[in-house]
C-alpha cells in the first residue's frame, strides 16, 4: 500500500517546488556545452506520466522534494552516463488542435550522489529543438536478469 503523504506537507512542497522551478530558466552544462531550458514541459513531467495521467502523490512529492539538485547536477555533469534515442509521439499544436506527431527525440542521462542522496537527471531533446529538463528520478533499476542499469522502464517518457 501506498504511503499517504500529509495533504498539507504536499502542498507546501508542492508550491516550493513550482516557485523554485520557475525561477530557473536556464543552466548551462558542459558536457552538452549549451544551456538546458527549464520550461514548462519539465514540471509538468513531474506531476504526470503521461496527457491527463498523473503521477501518485507519493511520486510527485518525491521528485518535487528532489527538484532543487537538477540544476546543480545539469551544472557540474561533464560526463555522460547514459544516452536513448528514439521516435515519440509528441504532441504539437497544428491549425489551432493538439496533435500527437511522430519525433525523433534524444534523453540525455547524467547520475549523481548529491546530498546522501543518488538520483539521476534526464534532459530531453526533440528533433532539432532546444534541450531541456526532463525528469529527476531518485534511484534506478537493475535488470534481475543482466544486473546491467537502466536508463528507463522501456518508458523514458514516463519515467
């Protein structure tokens, strides 16, 4: 069973965190050698997996919690730890409707211990649009099978 987080300590976190995420704008890191975007597109992923599919409230408070160590992370990372091509559905506004179009879209992973604490940042790059902030994901898998790490569930977009 799921642990309920206090409704009032969720909220709190939950206001800090937008205002925080709000006020970063851009971070450059350099291993990529460019600024990563902190838009709206990020925060949204925090709160939900997927169009109209939030995340349990135990999920978002724990990356909401986590959210002020990705730009730290984004700004010291000179090495990758891992990289995922692949084609997505995303969604664009075409003649004024929302429409899922097939994209090509790149994850850039970088793993850090920051804190005590090990978490992973994902940036998100879409065809040949700017870089931005993705997810911050508070530990990783390992595959029973092989021990090797994933960078995703086999749903970078949902993770």
């Amino acid at each position: 069973m799921e642990e309920i987080i206090d409704p009032e300590r969720f909220s709190k976190a939950k206001e800090e965190a937008e205002a925080l995420y709000k006020s970063i704008g851009e971070v450059y890191c350099p291993y990529l050698g460019e600024k990563v975007s902190f838009n709206a597109k990020g925060l949204e992923h925090l709160k939900f997996k997927g169009r109209n599919k939030a995340r349990s409230q135990r999920d978002q408070y724990i990356r909401l919690r986590l959210l002020s160590l990705a730009p730290e992370i984004i700004k010291k990372s000179h090495t990758l730890q891992g990289l995922f091509e692949t084609k997505n559905f995303e969604l664009e506004k075409t003649s004024s409707q929302w429409k899922g179009i097939l994209r090509n879209v790149v994850y850039y992973e970088f793993i850090s211990v920051i804190k005590k604490t090990r978490v992973r940042v994902l940036i998100k790059k879409v065809e040949d649009g700017p870089k931005y902030f993705w997810s911050i994901i508070p530990f990783w898998k390992q595959s029973e099978l092989t021990g090797k790490r994933h960078i995703h569930n086999g749903k970078p977009e949902e993770d």
